[in-house]
C-alpha cells in the first residue's frame, strides 16, 4: 500500500496553478485545453477537481463531473471521470483511494 499520499480538491488559485503546471508538463496543450474546460463548466465544483499529493509534490489528478442519466422514468445522479494522471509505482492503491474518494463525494453530494 501507498504511503504518505494526500487526495484533496484544488481549493484555491495556487492549487489550481500547479494543477495547470501538472497537467501542461504532462500531457501539453491537448491536456491544457480539457482542463480549461473542466475548470469553466456552469456547473463546475471544486470538489471534483482532485489534487494527488507525495510528500507535498503533485503526483497526480483526477478531473470528474456531475451528469444526470434518464433511464425510463428514472433520474439517476451520477459522476463521470473526464481524467485521471497518476504517476506513482503503486498507481492501483492510488486509483482505488481516488475512487473511494469520488465515491465519498458523491454520496455526500446527494
């Protein structure tokens, strides 16, 4: 299992400056481009832009968002995981606490 990994929502501008410094480094502009657009949704929350940290050093991301599916007369709430970084050798621990983590949001978001 991973030690000393953080997963936390990019709460303010310094975060979301490092998140744009990540993701540009690691994917380039195409990745720049989706996290603008992530980041400028209507319905965007801060709380669906997750930070992973070792150490205090950005390791990883995971962009999700809120949709809403109609199945026959029901309305099901749901997330959808636009994108996900992790540079990490135990990536598997990792994605298994981010979803946990989106999980959690979710539920308390109703």
């Amino acid at each position: 299992m991973t030690t000393n990994i953080i997963i936390r929502p990019a709460i303010d501008e310094d975060d979301r400056r490092r998140l744009r410094e990540f993701t540009g480094a690691t994917l380039g502009a195409r990745g720049l481009l989706m996290l603008d657009t992530h980041l400028s949704r209507s319905r965007y929350r801060m709380d669906y832009t997750l930070l992973v940290e070792s150490d205090g050093v950005l390791i990883g991301s995971a962009l999700f968002r809120h949709i809403r599916l109609r199945m026959g007369a029901a309305l099901i709430e749901a997330a959808e995981i636009e994108h996900l970084i992790i540079h990490q050798v135990d990536q598997q621990s990792i994605l298994h606490m981010l979803i946990d983590m989106i999980l959690q949001i979710c539920l308390e978001q109703g």
